[in-house]
C-alpha cells in the first residue's frame, strides 16, 4: 500500500472527501455534515468537527437534521472543482 505524508491512499481520499464536503456546505451556507458525527460511548463530537460561525455543536446538529436536504441540487462537478479551488 502506498504510503502519502504519514497516510496510507485510502486514508487520504477519505480526508479529501470529508474536507470536500464540509467545503461544499459552508459555500452554500449549509449545516456542515459532520457535526452529526459523534463519539457512540460519550455522544460528543469530536475535535475535527467544523461548525458554522455563531453555532454551537448542539445547534449545528439541530441545523443539520432540520435542513430539507431532499430539497436541494446536488453539486455539478464545475460547482464543487471551484469549492475545492478556492480551499487548496
């Protein structure tokens, strides 16, 4: 297996992605996806969590799970190259 700066290559297209897709929602002014992401023994989230500014762990959950997510797009691949473009 190929090993990249400390990170194996399936580890790095997972940080990738969850950076892609935290990336996406903050642009489009979305609850970040990983704030649901909690510890299953203590239910707390975990240090990497990224939040809106102004929002607590606890309201960004409550933001998430409240967002019609049905409703909205998914990205266009144009839509998410410039995202990523603009958090190198």
């Amino acid at each position: 297996m190929d090993i990249i700066f400390g990170f194996n290559k399936c580890q790095k297209n997972q940080l990738f992605t969850r950076r892609l897709k935290t990336a996406v929602c903050r642009t489009k002014h979305l609850p970040t996806l990983n704030a649901i992401v909690v510890n299953q023994a203590t239910g707390e989230r975990g240090k990497d969590v990224v939040l809106r500014a102004g929002f607590s762990p606890k309201e960004e959950r409550r933001a998430v799970m409240e967002e019609d997510w049905f409703a909205l797009r998914i990205p266009t691949t144009g839509t998410v190259r410039k995202v990523w473009e603009s958090v190198k």
